[in-house]
C-alpha cells in the first residue's frame, strides 16, 4: 500500500462531501430527526479506455453511484453507522465494476465538541 491506496488498484475516482439526510442513531430522538451524515468514496477504477475513448460508457459514471448511494441512504433506518457503511459499500461493490472502495462515514453533530465523528472501511469485491 502506498499512500493509503492498494498497488493493485489502478486509478482512484473519487466522490467526497456527499450529504445526505437519513434516520441514524441509537436514541429515541435520532429515531424521530433526520441527520445529515457526509460521505467520502474513493474507488478503484481504471481510467484508460475512457481516456482513450473520451467515453462515458468506457468508465465509472461516478454521477450514477451519487444517485443511487443517496437514494439507498435516504431510504434507510440504521442504528449504527457501521452497518450503513458497511451496506453501502455492499451496494457499489456489487451494483458497479469497482474492484475496491474506501468509505468515509461522518455524522455531524454525534458527539458535542467534536467537528467530525465517523468511520472508515475499505472493502474489495470478493468474486467467486
């Protein structure tokens, strides 16, 4: 590893700051409120066939992961933000071709006096 990123994994496309309001938490009020939690992928892809083909098909179409993280996440009810996390990077790994993918996980606000409170995991596909 180097830099944080695996030596195998080509290229890194990236998507950061993502918002989204979801029901999260352990507490009755968290039950009730939605929260903004904030997201971080980096994902492993190989740039050159779209390079080469200036083509969208031709690479990972990081707007159709946006859509379609945040459509699962606003729907969902977890209690721990281990558990979106984890499903989350279920549902890239297995709906889009990303080999492997660092998740960043921040709720805002879990702890007074703390800017960021969160979680990170990396994952790869594991292919039959």
């Amino acid at each position: 590893m180097r830099d944080g990123v695996p030596q195998d994994s080509g290229d890194v496309l990236y998507l950061h700051d993502l918002r989204v309001d979801c029901i999260i938490g352990i507490w009755d009020w968290e039950r009730q409120t939605r929260q903004t939690i904030v997201l971080d992928l980096d994902m492993g892809v190989d740039i050159r066939a779209a390079a080469a083909s200036d083509d969208l098909r031709d690479t990972l179409d990081y707007k159709a992961v946006a859509k379609r993280v945040i459509a699962f996440v606003e729907a969902s009810e977890f209690r721990l933000v281990e558990t979106l996390a984890e499903r989350v990077a279920g549902l890239i790994l297995q709906e889009f071709p990303v080999p492997w993918l660092r998740l960043r996980l921040d709720k805002h606000g879990a702890i007074r006096g703390a800017g960021q409170v969160g979680l990170v995991i990396e994952r790869r596909r594991i292919d039959p």
